[in-house]
C-alpha cells in the first residue's frame, strides 16, 4: 500500500466502488433512514435550491436558497413546500451561494446564526470565496441583519465547495464537491472576534484535515451539501445520488456509520443538491429542478436512531 493510499481515509469507499446504475448495494434504501412518502413542489421562485437549514427560531420550517448569485433571498418554507416567507440579504452580495447552516453567532453560544457558503467554484479559480454569518431573522422580517464577511483561503489552490456542515461549538467544516480532485474536508480556523480584524488579517487559512476519497469520484457521486445534527453527533453528506453518514471524531474528522449508506435515485430528485438535519433527527433533501425554471423539490427521510434523545 503507497503512503497516498495508506493516508486516504475509505470514508466514501463505498462510493467509489461502483459505477453508476450497477452497484446491488444501491437497488435499495439501507437503514437507518426511508423515504417518508413523495417529494414535495417547491413554490415557482425557488427553482434551483442548493442548501437547506432548519430554522432555530420557527420549528418545523426551514431556510433555504437558490444556487444563484446577488443578495438573495433567503426562503422560509415548510415541509409540504409552502412558502412562509422571503427575505433578502443585508450586507452580502454573493456570487455562487452554495449551502447554508445554522449554528452559535459567536463563541458565547448566544444567538442562532446563519451562515452562508459563497464556495461555488465550477472552474476552480476564484480567489474570493467567502462565508457569511448573519442572525437567523426575525417572523416577518423582509431583510436580514447586517451580514459579516469571512475571506477564505484554501492552502492547495481554488476548490469546488457545495457542502458545509457547522458543530455545537462553533467548528465549521467545508467538503470539496470532488469535481476535479479527490473529496477533501476542511476545517475553517475560528472567525475574528474584534470588528474588522480580518480585513487586516486578510483570508482565514483553511486547513485539510482529511481526504475523502482516493481519486475524483464519477459526476452522479460529486458532493452537493452536508449537514450535521443538532447535537453533533452524526454529519451527513449527500451526493446526486447517494447519501452517507458519519461521525465525528474530536478533531472533526469523519468516520462512517455502518449501514449508513443511503440510495437517494428512489426518492425521485431531478437533481438533488440540499439536506438538512430535521431537530427530530429525521433528513430532509431539496432539489434544483432540470429544466432550468422549473420548480425544485422538497422530501423527507424518515430516520430510526438518529433522533438527539
């Protein structure tokens, strides 16, 4: 075994394994998680949603995004798809809005914050990849408030990130989609505490905490979003076509739970991007619609043993 093999750790190996259409262990759903009944309309203006987020302060609705670029909005919707509400961005202006997570608005634990994923990279030359951080908004706002602006920097070059899941203490980690290279996880240092201290600082450094996958897995296992559970404890990260869960060490580092791979082609996205960790444990999936102005899409996998308690 080379020194790259023996470093690779078989998180996705699983993955990799086979090619599209033809692998026995994808015909069906594994435990712990099945479909809850069909996918859900989104409502016309959320076409290409891209990350999804249970909201905090609304239980039982949840936040999600176009995969586009501007000031938003943020769409507030249940799981039937209806949407709640529709609120544009203050201080953020976005060119590849990626995935979304909510977690602490600072290192005292207070408040719930959202941050945004500004990662898209499909050429993988950008030098201006971002998160936000604002306050998850307020019933009947119309805009959020003020955003703050993160600069990232990755230590090995651009890369293409769909996927970014954030953990009880503030720790926020990204995924490389794997369009070009092996699937890589990032561990993003914590954010500067006095205003305006990064703008001196310039980009926070991110640092490679672990490689995924041996080489670029095929198009259909690309990464697309990530989430983890209220309490931690499980992350999970999606493809167009599969769905894997994990747990995390205390370095963040992700080791894969048994039985936890999970055959998303059943479920009936046109193109699955989106998914969240319900509060009771269940996974919830959004999906952008093909042709492009259509209506993405919304479902539910009902999960046993993933719920906090």
């Amino acid at each position: 075994m080379s020194a790259k093999t023996a470093s690779v750790t078989p998180v996705l190996a699983l993955l990799l394994a086979t090619t599209w259409g033809c692998s026995p262990a994808l015909v069906a759903f594994s435990a712990p998680c099945s479909p809850a009944g069909p996918v859900q309309l989104l409502p016309p203006e959320i076409g290409e949603s891209s990350g999804i987020v249970a909201s905090r302060a609304r239980p039982g609705l949840f936040w999600t995004h176009n995969d586009a670029s501007g000031d938003g909005p943020l769409f507030l919707v249940d799981l039937r798809g209806v949407l709640v509400e529709a609120v544009r961005l203050e201080g953020a202006f976005v060119r590849d809005w990626e995935d979304l997570a909510i977690g602490p608005c600072g290192p005292d634990g207070r408040g719930s914050c959202l941050y945004l994923a500004d990662t898209g990279d499909n050429a993988e030359r950008r030098d201006d990849s971002a998160i936000y951080r604002l306050p998850e908004p307020t019933p009947g706002a119309t805009k959020t408030g003020a955003a703050e602006r993160f600069a990232l920097r990755f230590p090995n070059g651009p890369r293409d990130v769909e996927a970014m899941f954030i953990l009880p203490d503030e720790r926020l980690f990204l995924v490389t989609k794997g369009r070009n290279d092996p699937v890589e996880l990032y561990r993003v240092p914590p954010f500067p505490t006095v205003a305006g201290a990064q703008l001196s600082a310039g980009p926070l450094l991110l640092e490679r905490i672990q490689t995924l996958t041996e080489d670029s897995p095929p198009l259909p296992r690309w990464i697309t979003g990530g989430s983890a559970s209220p309490d931690g404890r499980l992350v999970a990260l999606r493809s167009y076509e599969t769905l894997q869960l994990y747990r995390p060490d205390a370095d963040g580092r992700l080791a894969p739970v048994p039985e936890g791979l999970m055959n998303l082609r059943v479920v009936g996205e046109v193109q699955g991007e989106g998914v969240a960790f319900a509060p009771e444990g269940d996974l919830v999936l959004t999906s952008e619609a093909r042709p492009l102005g259509g209506r993405g899409t919304i479902a539910t996998l009902r999960c046993q043993g993933t719920d906090p308690a």
